[in-house]
C-alpha cells in the first residue's frame, strides 16, 4: 500500500485538483492526504474519474487553510467513515484485510504563529488521537510546519537518526506529541539522500526544510516500509510530494445489509390493496405521458413509487428462539447418532464372527483332509 501527503498551496484553482489527482495516479498512491486545499465547508464527492475526495475546510467564505483526502478509485469501497474536525484536522477510517486504518490528515500553524493558535491545533489533534481504537493502525500525515532534526537521544522510540536540520519549538511540540502517544516520524527512520528528505523550498530558493510529516503509531511501526520524497512530482507547490509504503492491504468494507428489498405483493390478493395500487400507477403514468417522458427508467420508477405507497415492502418477521424445542432436537440428534453408532458395531461383531467362523470351519476342513490322506497311506 502506498501513501502520500502533499501540501499543494491550493485546490481552489481551475484545473487543479486534476493536475493533483493525474500525479497521484502517476506515483500510484492508494491516499493522498493534502494540506492547503482551501475550499470551504466539507463534504465528499465523487470525482468523474472514479476517485474519491473528503474535505475539511473553513466555515465562513475564506478560502484559506483546509485539508483533504483523495482515494483512489480502486480502494474508495474501503471507506467506514470520516469526521471533519476543523479546518485544519480531518479524521477517515478506513478498512483492510486484518485491521482497521485510521488516518488524521493535519495542517499545522507555522512556527511563527500565535502560542495560542498552536495551542489549540495541538489540544484539538490530541483529542482526536484519544478518540481513536487503539488497535488501529493510524497514520497521522500533512503539514506540520515542523522541523524534528537528526538528534533522537532518549528519542529512539518515536524518530530515528535521518532528519534534517535543527530542531524548531514546532519540531518540539510535534515530539512531545509523538511522546505521549506512542507515535513514530516515518520520514526520520529511513536513509536517503538529503534530497529526498527536505520538503519544502522557501521562495529565495535558499531554505530547504523537512516539515511535512507521515508518522505511524509505534504498534505499527514495522509494517511502515520507506518514507521519501518524489521531487517529480507537479502541481505547482513549493512542497514537494512525501510518500509512505506499508505493508497493508485495504479491502472492501461491509456496511449495513444491503440485501435487496422486497413489496409485500400478497396483499394485492386484497380487493381494496389492489384497487388502490392500480390507481396510484394510473396517475403516474398519465402525468408521464403528458409529459411525453415515459422511458424504461421512468416506468421502473413510477412502479416502485406506486408500490412503496400502497403495498409497501415485506417485513421479515423474526421468529423467538424457542429453548425447549431446540433441547429436544439436539436430544433425539444425539440418540439419532447413538443408535447409528450401535448398529454400526452391531454389524461390524456380526462380520467379525461370521469372519471367525468361517476360518474355524476351513481349519476343520484342512484337519479333516490331512486325516483322511494319512489313513489312506497307512492302508
């Protein structure tokens, strides 16, 4: 499974999200968690080429901020939920072949912000993380403004020895965090070239930092396999593309009972039901012709309408589990078996002594043969 977070300074612009979703393609990403998407209010929908995108943006008509997640169209059945938290935190879950994945798609405040504006977004993802099962894989990703270093002394439980550059108040906040809930910083744990680490190029061209993050919780740390940068990718950001690869494998989720409905047509047997159905369809389908618009949809659609209105559907009526008789069933299924059992021995001693006989019969035949020939020789 691959992964990928991708802060692209806006979705908020024609032809954008095209350009994002052609590059998540290329790199064959099963989720793209991106930060700055900068549409407002939240949502999902459905994309015409068969991706699938979830929101989390400001509730007023700024576009500023806001993040998301792309699905790809192969995996977008292995959604169970998802919670917009704020416009910068969105929570999905997701299912997969043995457990279930949680993902947090996050965008921090830069390092220059307000101690009370990092405050708030650090309160908020923690709450987050406190809601989540604590036997699913999570995966925390986005822009966390955060630059964690290479020094992991008395740190090797959540980062290891590839970061880059010095550690920012920032960096120390996203490691407490990592601290207190035993979560890892993939990008820290594997050895690239420096290029393949820094995400993010300051508009000079002279500063390169590593602030965009995809951390995995420690129970799952093994199954996180690479973490890199694809400098390649292009959708006119001055953050490059961070991508993860894991050992897991997301599936098709079963939500609900999506067995197929069924009317009640036992009750047109019914004068009155039948009388009231033929009307109903009679009125539906003169406004149709009326309208010149009788197609095969149309017709399916009135039936159904007129049915759901005057017969309605059939109720499965549950019967209660009766214990007496369920007790006298296994019962006579055991005496069933038990007399089986005996005949079966029965017959097996049967053919055992028939089997004894006969050989006790051919040895006297044998006895009688030999005594037989030794008088005639003694004659």
């Amino acid at each position: 499974m691959r992964v990928g977070c991708w802060n692209v300074r806006t979705l908020y612009q024609t032809g954008k999200l095209v350009q994002t979703v052609n590059e998540m393609n290329r790199y064959n990403l099963d989720l793209l968690a991106i930060t700055e998407a900068r549409w407002t209010q939240t949502g999902k929908q459905k994309l015409n080429t068969g991706e699938l995108i979830i929101w989390s943006g400001r509730k007023d008509d700024n576009h500023d901020e806001g993040v998301a997640l792309i699905i790809n169209k192969k995996q977008a059945n292995a959604l169970l939920q998802w919670k917009p938290i704020s416009e910068r935190l969105l929570y999905v879950r997701m299912n997969s072949r043995y457990i279930k994945l949680s993902i947090l798609v996050a965008y921090a405040p830069i390092n220059a912000a307000a101690e009370e504006d990092k405050d708030q977004f650090y309160s908020t993802v923690q709450a987050a993380l406190e809601d989540i099962p604590g036997h699913d894989v999570l995966l925390l990703m986005g822009d966390f403004n955060a630059r964690v270093g290479s020094n992991n002394l008395d740190r090797e439980r959540i980062m290891g020895r590839h970061g880059e550059g010095e550690c920012t108040e920032n960096g120390e906040r996203l490691i407490d965090l990592c601290e207190e809930n035993n979560l890892v910083i993939g990008g820290t744990l594997f050895q690239h070239k420096t290029i393949h680490k820094l995400t993010w190029t300051s508009p000079d061209g002279k500063t390169r930092s590593q602030i965009d993050h995809i951390i995995i919780n420690g129970k799952w740390r093994r199954s996180l396999q690479d973490v890199r940068v694809m400098r390649h990718a292009d959708a006119g950001s001055d953050h490059n593309l961070v991508v993860a690869k894991l050992t897991l494998k997301l599936r098709k989720a079963k939500i609900g009972d999506k067995r197929s409905q069924r009317f009640d047509v036992a009750k047109l047997k019914e004068p009155t039901a039948k009388k009231e159905f033929s009307i109903s369809l009679k009125n539906r389908f003169a406004i149709l012709q009326d309208d010149a618009a009788l197609t095969i949809d149309s017709f399916n659609k009135a039936l159904k309408e007129a049915a759901e209105e005057t017969i309605g559907y059939r109720k499965n009526v549950k019967t209660e589990w009766d214990f007496q008789r369920h007790l006298e069933n296994h019962r006579r299924k055991k005496t069933d078996q038990e007399e089986a059992t005996g005949l079966q021995i029965t017959k097996a001693k049967r053919a055992n002594n028939e089997l004894v006989q006969g050989e006790r019969q051919r040895s006297q035949d044998i006895d009688k043969k030999g005594q037989a020939q030794a008088h005639r020789t003694t004659c």
